[in-house]
C-alpha cells in the first residue's frame, strides 16, 4: 500500500489548515479551517453566503481543488479541535466528500452549529463524535483514534490513523501541559506506547518551535491572572478583561477571579456566547453563579448601559477583541462607540497574545492608543500559551519515535524552525524529514 500526504492548506500560511493522508485508494482528510486574517481582510464578506469557490481565490478558505488530481475516495474527514482555523471552512468544502466528519464531542457540536448557519451548501456529511482514547474503523484497513492532548481550547485531540505500514499522528496543535485547568493532562502513556508500536509519519505543527524550553503550565496564567486581579480587590475603577472567546479554561478562571474579589462576570460578545454556553450545556466547564453572557449586540448594548447605570465598579466585562478587529467590544469600547465609557484611571486586561501578522499589530496599536488617549492603564499579556515550545517537541519525537516528520502549521520561515530540532534528533532534510508547500505531495516510506 502506498501512503502520500497532500499539503492542501495551512502549510503556506498560518492558518487554513488541512492534510490529505493517502493510503492505496483510501483517502483521509486532517481538518478544514479558514484563514482568520485573510478574512479580516474583506469585513464585507458574509461567509454564511459566499460561495466557497470565491472563498479559495480570496484565500479565506483551503484550495481542495488540488484533490482533483488524487487518485482514491475519500473516506473520513476528522478535526483536531474545535479552532476556527481547523474546523472553519467544514460548512464550505466537506459537502464535496461522502464521507463522515469525526471529531470530539465540544469539536462536532460547534461544527453542527457552522452546519445550521451555512446558507449556501446543505452539508449532510454524518456527524460523529469519539471521544479521547476510542478509536473509530474507517475501513478494512484504516482505523482512527483519538489521544488526549492539551491546547487552548477544550476537548482538544491528537488524532492517529492506523495503516497497514504504521500510525501516523497528526499533532496540530498540542501542548504537554502536566496541570492543566480543565481536563486531564495529555496521555503521555499511550503516546509512549505508539512509539513502541510503530509511527510511520508525525505531522507536527511548528507555532512556537523557536521558544526554549517548555511552555508553561495553563496553571501559571491562572495564578498570572488572580494575582493582578486580586490586588485591585478595594479598586473602585472599572476593570475590562480581554480573552480568546474560544479559550474556555481562561475565561473560567477569570470568572472566577472576578467573583472572587466581589465583583460580577459579565462574557459579552457573540463568539463569547457561543463558545462558552456550548461548553456549560455540555457540562464540560462550569462557571460562578453570579456569571451572566449576552451575544446579541442589542443585548450587549443594554447590558453596558445598566453597568454604566448601576457602577462600573460592580462588573468586570469579559469581552473579544484584544488583537483590535474592527467590530469587537473592546475596540467599540475603545472608539467610545459603546454606552460603556473607559475613563481616567479605569484598567484595561489583555490575557491574550498578540496573533503576530502585520494588520493586528496595526490594528491592535491603534486600539491600544485609544485606550491609552482616555488615561486608563493597560495591562497586556496576562497569557501562556497553548501551543508547544522547543523543549515540548523534542519530548514528543522521543515518545513517538516517529520515522518520519512533516512540519505544518504555518509558511516556510516558520516551519523551517523545526529543521534544526530534526537534525538534532537524527533526521535528515528531504529524506525523512520534509517540509511541503500547499499542492506539495510527498509518498511516506518505512525505513
């Protein structure tokens, strides 16, 4: 049997992630995201009406045209985690492939609610949900299973598909955090045991690959955060918090600094809204009873003036846009285009990183001057983050053993970070680790 990965996208730049995995005539697809800063691009764009063949020639979505040209059916399309990045475009391209869309629990149900909104294809791929150490037969050949890993999102996997030649793993995104705040840590047992079982190819993301060390525990933004924040316990300004709405442990645990020091968590925004009751209906987080959410903008709207009414110092809002997107609640905040007024002497939380592509650095500089214009403080970077460091990946080479390594994730400048920690490791450039370009395909030998 013959084993080919298709870089189809993702691997020219940061984000539109999917991967093709051939095996004979039987055709695996890794997941179907969309390119966050591609689409910031085109503010116009209604991506629940937009054709996706538009969508590819804008770069928003992946080419999977370019499956065309592969010779097999495609029997599986299975998602990592539950990521816009990774799963965002499914709506838009899985409806080409009869195949079933497998994923987490947290990932399918977010990806049957991007199904119910999509107003141009009907997607009526099956949706089915495996959760972290079961495993799903694909085919006569080809079984998948889900290993528990760590990221910043709930209910993240490595998934692993079995061949007749060896597993391959594909490994984006993961974090090997030991004391994470919600879940359990990775399956370091099971990773170990696949090494000793055979992995054929590791398909790696390669994000902070240029980081020494080990990435920090989620365990030391928590303690990041109530140590900020409790010490303005007495403080009668405002305090604005700032988090990925999709970061589920952070957003639980600033919500329960805030009850902590007396004050009421308010998660306002429409990704906040989704991503967060999503996670409490399926009773996967839970936050404090005084934590109440609006998505609706009107809602939103009303909800910030009863705060302006009844005391800012009585609320903290935990709100989306601390990279500075036009639109968010937290540039409208800082535009003055709110019923919420920032003022002299009010503290704005960022418990985020800057995404590092040029029009966030303008835009969120830009949002920032406005913050500061008003004389309130910023406190940016109350953050780790939720992909590996250097140190991490050399772990997880020595687990899987893998005989062969592609690195993903991101444009050549950034996956060719890893090529350094692969010779390090025994491997060699174009012989058994290889670095691919989106259209790129590369047959995966056993050695």
């Amino acid at each position: 049997m013959e084993i080919e990965i298709l870089a189809v996208g993702g691997y020219n730049e940061f984000g539109r992630n999917m991967t093709a995995v051939r095996c004979g005539k039987e055709i695996v697809i890794f997941d179907m995201g969309i390119r966050l800063d591609s689409l910031m691009m085109h503010p116009n764009i209604e991506m629940e009406n937009t054709h996706s063949l538009d969508l590819i020639e804008l770069g928003i979505i992946p080419d999977d045209t370019v499956m065309n040209g592969v010779e097999g059916t495609v029997k599986a399309i299975i998602l990592s985690h539950g990521h816009l990045d990774h799963i965002g475009a499914v709506p838009k391209l899985a409806h080409r492939y009869n195949a079933p869309i497998i994923g987490s629990p947290y990932t399918i149900e977010l990806v049957r609610q991007q199904i119910e909104g999509e107003k141009k294809f009907s997607v009526t791929n099956k949706l089915f949900s495996l959760k972290a150490g079961q495993r799903y037969t694909i085919s006569n050949t080809l079984t998948v299973e889900f290993v528990r890993t760590q990221h910043s999102i709930i209910d993240t996997v490595t998934p692993v598909l079995h061949t007749p030649h060896g597993a391959i793993v594909y490994a984006l995104d993961f974090k090997l955090d030991r004391n994470p705040v919600i879940g359990e840590p990775p399956d370091f047992a099971r990773f170990k045991k696949l090494g000793k079982e055979g992995v054929l190819c590791m398909i790696v993301e390669t994000t902070n690959i240029h980081r020494p060390g080990r990435c920090p525990s989620e365990q030391i933004a928590k303690n990041m955060i109530r140590d900020v924040l409790t010490s303005y316990e007495d403080e009668k300004n405002a305090i604005i918090m700032s988090t990925f709405a999709s970061h589920i442990a952070r957003v639980k645990t600033i919500a329960e600094c805030v009850h902590e020091i007396g004050r009421k968590p308010v998660l306002l925004g429409r990704s906040m809204e989704k991503f967060c009751a999503t996670a409490e209906q399926m009773r996967l987080v839970g936050f404090p009873e005084t934590t109440s959410m609006f998505g609706n903008r009107r809602t939103v709207e009303r909800t910030l003036r009863r705060i302006m009414k009844s005391g800012k110092e009585q609320y903290i809002p935990i709100v989306t846009g601390h990279q500075g997107e036009p639109g968010s609640i937290l540039t409208r905040m800082a535009e003055n285009d709110t019923p919420y007024k920032i003022e002299r002497g009010d503290k704005v939380m960022i418990s985020a990183q800057l995404i590092p592509n040029d029009m966030n650095r303008a835009q969120r500089y830009r949002m920032f001057k406005f913050i500061r214009d008003t004389g309130a403080r910023i406190f940016d970077e109350l953050h780790v983050s939720g992909h590996a460091y250097c140190e991490d990946h050399y772990e997880m080479i020595q687990m899987l053993s893998p005989q062969n390594i592609i690195a993903a994730h991101g444009g050549i400048e950034m996956t060719s970070e890893y090529l350094q920690l692969a010779r390090d490791c025994g491997y060699t450039f174009n012989d058994s680790f290889f670095l691919m370009t989106n259209g790129q395909r590369q047959k995966i030998h056993n050695r």
